[in-house]
C-alpha cells in the first residue's frame, strides 16, 4: 500500500512539475533590450510636441466633425493625409455605415410672468418639433420612472439630477443614463416633452449634448438638454410654487443614412508584421465644439506614437496599428465595424488600446492579461512608473472603441487619464484646442509608445483568444 502511495505521490508531483513547466515555458516576458529601447523612447516622447501639433491640425483645419456631416469626409481625407505625412508603412480605409443625424436649430424659452431665454442644446437622435407646456421637475431618473402612466399627459418632464465630480469619471454613467433612459421614461407617462440638466460638472451656460435612444414602440419627443446654471434657474422657478411653461423648439432629426471610414495607419512590425497591436481614438466629434479632448487628443497621440515608434532604427517585432475610429459618439460603430472586419483573426491581435477620456495625464495602467502574462503587464507598467503612472491590477476595462473587439476575444489595456475636469468640457462648445495642456499630452504619448513597443516586443501573447458564445453574448 505505501509503495502504490509512494508511485502515486510520484506521479502527481510529476504531473505538476510538468503542468509547472508548460506554464514557464509559456510565461510572456518582454527582452531587456526593448525595455532599454522603450526608456529611451519614453525620453524621447516627452520631449516632442507631436501629438500636440497633430491635434492641432485636426481641430483647426477640420474644426466639428459630426458623424454624418461634410467635415466627416474632410476628417476622413485629413486622417489618410496625416497617416501617409507622418510615413506610416501602411494606410487604408474601411467602411463604416450608420445612421444620420442632423442639427440643425433649438431654442427653449420661459414664457408668462418670468419670461427668459433657456440655454440648451437638442440630444442627438432627437427628432424635431415645437412644444409649448408647463414643465414638471424630477430629481432623478428614478423619480420620472415611477411616474404613473398619463400623469404628465401635455407637459414637458425635466430631470434635474446633478452628476459628480471623479477622476475616473465614476458620475458619468448615472448622469448618461439621465440622457439615454430620461426620453423613454418620459413618454410612457404621456410627457410631450423632455429636458434635462446637462450630464455635466462645469457651472458656465454650456449645455452638453450626446446621443439618446428611444424604447422600440415609442413615438420619440424633442429631447434636450440645459447648461447647467439654466437647469438651476428653471428648479428655481418651478420651486416658487407656480406653474412653469416652457416653449422647446427643435429642429433636426435623422435624415437616412451615411457610410464614412475608419482609417487605419501601420507601422509595419520586423518579425511578425502579421500579429497587431492596436491603438487609436476616434475621428469624430459632437458639432458644439471642435471635438478637441473629445477625441481630437486621442487621434493625435496615439498617431503621434505610432509615429515615433516608427522612427526606431530597429522596429518591434509586431505590428503597430493605429485606428481613428469612426462615429463613436452616436453608437460605437466604428468600434464595431473594426470588430466584425478583424475578429476573426484575433489571434492576430497582440492586444488593443483606446484613448477617449480627454488630455489629462495618465496615472493608471491595467491589463486583461491572464496570469501568464503579468511578468510582462508588471515590466510594462515599471517603465511607465516614471511617467508617474501607477500599477493597478485587475482595475479598469477597454475603452469604447476597443470593447466590441475585446467582447470577442481581444485583450485590452488601460491607460487611465486624469479626468477631474473632463466632464467640465465634454461634448460642450468649450470643447476646444486650447484646453489641451501640451506637456500632459506629451505625457500621453509618452505612455502610449513605451506601452505599445513593449507589447508588440513581448516573447509570448497577453491573452486574446477566440471568446466563448456565453462570453461574446454578455
């Protein structure tokens, strides 16, 4: 008996040992020699103004690029130009086909004892219209949510839920669904129309718009949004106990569809050119604007990384790809047009990243890398440390963009940025170039070509896989 638990205990620790050893021999690391390469790199970044310059560029000689619009196509060519000006090995496009929407003009006015202008802006995928009717007040979604069927039958429903002020953004998603959730939940309680206190933290007369939806079976309603102090001004009023009408005209709506681009540049890897890491932002812009930390900043660095990158005597092994997405704003289609172009080959795809949270610095790194990457995730996030960039394991998720593709399989990184002031700025009309801070840009692009040079330098993968149905369908 103790001979047979003897040659079992043998086995087992034979079995682990070789379990062991499959997992060293697979274990990413990422060569010396690229790590000292990426600290010169990293030197190198925050010394340029490139990203800054290209952003420049975009947001001065494209200006608002609304998906859809005649500047779309401009920003596409520009993008093209810019690619091939910057030497990238490789430049394409890719169709990308959506609905359109069009802006065209709104206004909002108290009307009687208090008459007053109201400044605000039409959510995009609003339809068009003019009402005239008293405005019944909500603290927050839920509160017009419980509303009774019928109960604002002939008014205009107004949620005035104020979103928190967070440096990773934390208020944005109750805010957001004040915007995507409100117009729905307005009309099953018979409202003619919607208002709302912008999904914002700024205190200056600039209403910020986004895109809504409407619940399939709904007749849409004008829908809109109040800067802030005018969002205070109509509580105020209403809170003086008598009835406040509001007239809320608008006029724009969908108008067909439009097919613009994604636009793709590489810089062409010297080992595996056929395995990716991708990077990007997206090219288009709400019409406020001129779409400059939204997402003019993220086109411009991460070009500006690719750029440097390819400026390197010796290339990384793998590919460096740079996408400028199109029309994230209203849908993520660029995003997923990308994911139904590329997927399939996502074991191609080293690993994907996404900057689409303005210009602020970046003071956070994370990975969905397994546990046979993370020597390499922590090698990374050790030559970002100087950057100030702290290692935050297992924190995070994929930027916009870069979600469809990693529901499918791909891995993703995050490179969180300060974003204290962002919504202070965000689809607004101060959403412009000279918000940008030039040395925290640099500060970006730094990070971004010291992360995307390790990874596409890595010995082993980071994770990307096919993703199981029950995974893709979540």
């Amino acid at each position: 008996m103790r001979a047979m638990l003897s040659v079992a205990v043998a086995t087992c620790l034979f079995a682990t040992a070789a379990l062991d050893a499959v997992a060293a021999e697979r274990e990413t690391r990422i060569p010396d020699k690229a790590i000292a390469t990426a600290t010169q790199l990293r030197d190198t970044a925050l010394k340029s103004d490139l990203g800054y310059r290209i952003t420049e560029s975009l947001t001065t000689e494209v200006g608002p690029r609304l998906a859809g619009s005649e500047a779309d196509a401009r920003a596409v060519a520009w993008a093209v130009a810019k690619f091939k000006e910057l030497g990238f090995d490789k430049v394409w496009t890719e169709p990308v086909t959506f609905p359109k929407w069009e802006r065209r003009s709104e206004s909002a006015h108290v009307v009687g004892a208090n008459a007053q202008p109201l400044h605000l802006t039409a959510l995009g995928g609003s339809p068009a219209g003019t009402v005239e009717a008293q405005v019944v007040r909500f603290a927050d979604l839920a509160a017009l949510e419980a509303a009774p069927a019928g109960s604002l039958a002939g008014k205009i429903a107004f949620i005035d839920y104020k979103m928190e002020r967070a440096r990773d953004g934390a208020g944005y998603g109750p805010g957001s669904r004040v915007r995507s959730k409100g117009p729905s939940a307005a009309i099953r309680a018979g409202a003619i129309g919607y208002l709302m206190r912008s999904a914002g933290t700024d205190s200056h007369r600039n209403p910020h718009t986004g895109i809504t939806r409407f619940d399939d079976g709904l007749t849409p309603i004008p829908s809109a949004a109040l800067a802030v102090p005018d969002a205070d001004q109509l509580a105020r009023l209403i809170a003086r106990g008598k009835p406040v009408t509001v007239k809320l005209a608008l006029d724009c709506g969908w108008d067909g569809t439009y097919t613009s681009q994604n636009v793709i540049g590489e810089i062409r890897g010297s080992k595996k050119p056929d395995e990716v890491v991708v990077i990007g932002g997206h090219l288009d812009s709400w019409d406020l604007g001129t779409g400059a930390i939204d997402d003019g900043a993220g086109v411009g660095l991460t070009m500006a990384a690719g750029k440097l990158i390819g400026d390197l005597k010796q290339h990384p092994a793998r590919t460096i790809r740079v996408v400028a997405f199109a029309n994230e704003e209203q849908g993520l289609h660029g995003g997923k047009a990308y994911a139904a172009e590329h997927m399939k080959d996502v074991l191609k795809h080293q690993i994907g990243a996404e900057s689409d949270f303005g210009a602020g610095r970046i003071y956070a790194f994370s990975t969905s890398a397994p546990d046979y990457a993370k020597a390499a995730e922590a090698q990374i996030a050790q030559a970002l440390a100087p950057l100030g960039i702290q290692y935050t394991p297992g924190q995070g998720g994929p930027g916009p963009d870069i979600g469809p593709s990693s529901e499918k399989g791909m891995a993703w990184a995050r490179l969180a940025q300060d974003g204290t002031d962002y919504f202070d700025l965000h689809h607004t009309p101060d959403d412009t170039f000279d918000k940008i801070d030039p040395q925290a840009l640099a500060q970006n692009v730094a990070a971004y070509a010291v992360f995307a040079y390790l990874a596409a330098s890595a010995d082993g993968d980071f994770g990307s896989k096919p993703a199981t149905p029950q995974a893709a369908a979540k």
